[in-house]
C-alpha cells in the first residue's frame, strides 16, 4: 500500500526538515520508491538537502489553493511512497485538506486515499516546549480518526518532556497504540557542513568536505534513525 507521510509540527524551527531529510535518507538508501516534496517556500531545507543528488525534489507552496491542487495531483500520481516536509503552520494546510472536496479551496484527503488506497502516516515532530505540544492537541481533534500517528521527540535540549508526559494528549496518544520515537542531535558543525555544501546524510558519507570523524557521525546518525523508523513500522 502506498505511503503518505506528512512532516508536521506547526511550529518553524521544531526540527521539521531534520527529520524529514533523515527520512528520505533511510528510505532511498533502503532502496524505497520515495517522492519528496518540499512544502515550505521560505525555507526549502529538503530540496536544498537533496537537489544535488540527480534527485527531483518537489517545491509546492501548499500554503496556496494552486499548491494544495499541485499536491493532490503528485499524491495521486506518484508511482511510490510520498513524503511532504510542511512549513509553518501547517496545520492552515491540514485544514484545507479536511474538507468534502468540493471546494476550490481545498479537497478531501481521506477521499483521496481511499481512491488511490494509499495510507495517511503524520510524523509529528515536538520539543519541550508548549507550542508544539498545543497544536498537536488540536489536530488530534481536527484530523479524521483514521490518521495514523508517529510523535517524533526532538531531544535538541538536554532536558525531559515533562509537559509532553504529564499531558492528557499522550494518554490520548497512548490510547490510539501511537509510537514515540526519537530524533538525537547531530553534531551542530556536521550539520553546517551538510548545510553549506548543499549535503545529506547519503552524500555527506562520500564527500571529501568532512572528515573521517565527521562522516562516521553521519553514519550513526543514519543508523539510529534507521532504528527509530523501525520501532515506529515504517521500515522493515
């Protein structure tokens, strides 16, 4: 069954396009049929991450009605998975793709995948912080029930998801079987490199740019992430 994997978290800055770029990592180092489509147009992190590598990485500004159409055109015509990294108040675009799609403005998601059985996967990424933990609350409530849901921890601070845990949405979460997994911090000065050279996880580990020290570091990165993805299904 095809794959549609939304990189959500509402909040700019909650480490969206991380994971979206080691997840595109994993899958096409895996072998995985992936369309990636960046959704941010401010900052297209994926596509920078990826345009190098002979990859066709999709810019859509799904924060327009034309872009919410171009979407549901590269859904339902890829011939694999599909993953879209969201920007910023993403849940404006999730909105729009909840409607019965008569609409100009938007079209049924959920009618989608049920033409192209396809199946709906949100990563939902999160810090320590109430931002996110918030709009994660709220689209709980507004997404059909159908949706299947994977909380991405970000653990870029060196403290505990006390709200996170202590909140009536992980026993929400925990009550819908969804999986938590994590994503461990990569060495910031790995992570300028990749930045400023136009690298990701598959081509920094054969570029001259880093060191052997560096690249190892990659490689775990790719390998812990491989291993979240497991705990979370997504990969064998």
């Amino acid at each position: 069954m095809k794959q549609i994997f939304f990189v959500h978290g509402d909040k700019g800055g909650v480490g969206k396009t991380e994971v979206a770029k080691r997840m595109a990592a994993v899958m096409l180092q895996a072998g995985r049929t992936v369309t990636l489509v960046d959704g941010d147009n401010k900052n297209p992190g994926l596509h920078a991450a990826f345009e190098h590598s002979g990859l066709d990485v999709q810019r859509i500004n799904v924060m327009t009605a034309a872009g919410r159409d171009a979407l549901f055109d590269v859904i339902a015509e890829a011939a694999g998975d599909v993953l879209i990294d969201l920007p910023a108040r993403g849940s404006d675009v999730t909105e729009r793709l909840n409607r019965d799609g008569a609409s100009e403005d938007g079209f049924s998601l959920e009618l989608l995948l049920r033409e192209i059985d396809a199946e709906l996967r949100i990563l939902f990424v999160i810090d320590q912080t109430r931002p996110p933990l918030a709009a994660l609350r709220d689209e709980l409530k507004a997404l059909p029930a159908t949706t299947s849901w994977i909380i991405v921890r970000n653990w870029r601070e060196e403290r505990d998801f006390d709200l996170f845990d202590k909140s009536k949405t992980k026993a929400d979460l925990d009550a819908r079987g969804a999986p938590i997994i994590d994503l461990v911090r990569l060495d910031p000065r790995v992570n300028d490199i990749l930045e400023n050279e136009g690298l990701n996880l598959i081509s920094a580990q054969t570029s001259d740019t880093l060191s052997m020290l560096q690249k190892m570091r990659v490689k775990a990165a790719v390998r812990s992430w491989s291993e979240q993805m497991k705990i979370a299904g997504l990969i064998e």
